[in-house]
C-alpha cells in the first residue's frame, strides 16, 4: 500500500483581519455589488492607473459584470474620462470633471521635475514651450489623444523617443484643459 501525506494549511487570519481585508476589497469595489458602468468605477476610485490602457479596462472588468473594452472606449470618446498626468507622472484615468481640480492640485510640485527632467534630455525651456504650443496645436487640429507625432511634425524641435513622453508629459502639466490630458507617445 503507498503512503500519502495529506498537508493541511490552517489560516492564522484572524476574524478581525479577515474583516479588514473584506472592508479594504469593497472600497476598491472588488467585493460586493458590482458598479452599474464605467463613470461608476472612476467615481469611487477617483483614479483609475492608466499607464496601459489595456490594463486599465482590465480594472473596469474586475468592478462590473457585462461591460467590455468598447464601453470603456466610448466614454473616452465622449470625454466623459481622460487619461492624463496627474500623479507621479503617471497615466491615471479620471472623470472629466474630476480633471479641473486634481490637476490644479498635483501639477504644480511636478513642473519643476518635468524641468529638471528635461533639460536631462536637452530640451531647453524655448523648446519645450514650442512642444507644449505644438501639442495643443495638435489637440486643436485632432482633437485629443492623438499621437504625439503630429506634435513632432509641426516641429516642437526634440521628441526624446522614450516611453515617458517628456515633451508630452509637460504639455500635460501645463495645459488647462482635459482636451489635451493625454497626448500619446507612441510615434
């Protein structure tokens, strides 16, 4: 006869800890009732990261039953969510009307870093205020969420190539609307 050995893991959470988690799992809404759409999710979260888009309405799945990657787009189009630089310099999704007020607290304290890291890159503070012209240049002409090529190509002088998107990233701090909260740089 072969022996087997049966492991059994006990669970040293306590009822406390357990009720914790639950409470830390429903304010992001992944316990508990679903949210109705995708203004919803963003609603209670505030932000929602954005740094992959695709990864981003990933969390919309998480938080909802029966939405997919098209809702999400819509409300995009719609402008009801933008995604823009407000934290850390990293892309986070938030509501159109949240946008005003986050932005006017957050991009302050990173001007000075967008500055620092751009002359890192050698762009010079001419060249970066021709690359926040010619980016809004492109919203203006576009609309948002364009590439930051065309930026490129009406000539803001440097695109650093890199996944940050500095020239971009600084149009983002400066601008004063959501219209041009996010300005890709892909190419």
């Amino acid at each position: 006869m072969a022996r087997v050995t049966v492991m059994v893991r006990v669970s040293t959470v306590t009822p406390a800890e357990r009720e914790r988690d639950h409470r830390r799992l429903a304010a992001q809404q992944l316990a508990g009732p679903p949210a109705d759409g995708v203004v919803q999710v963003v609603d209670r979260l505030l932000a929602v990261q954005a740094q992959d888009l695709r990864a981003a309405r990933l969390a919309f799945r998480a938080r909802t039953t029966g939405l997919t990657a098209v809702d999400v787009d819509l409300e995009l189009e719609r402008r009801t969510l933008v995604v823009t630089w407000l934290n850390r310099g990293t892309l986070h999704l938030v509501t159109s009307q949240d946008y005003w007020w986050l932005q006017r607290l957050t991009t302050p304290r990173l001007a000075t870093g967008n500055a620092r890291r751009l002359a890192q890159e050698g762009v010079s503070p001419v060249q970066a205020d021709r690359g926040v012209a010619a980016i809004e240049a492109a919203i203006a002409n576009d609309g948002p969420m364009k590439p930051c090529a065309a930026a490129r190509d009406r000539g803001c002088g440097r695109c650093p190539g890199r996944r940050t998107g500095t020239g971009s990233y600084s149009g983002a701090v400066r601008h004063q609307g959501p219209d041009g909260a996010r300005a890709d740089h892909r190419g």
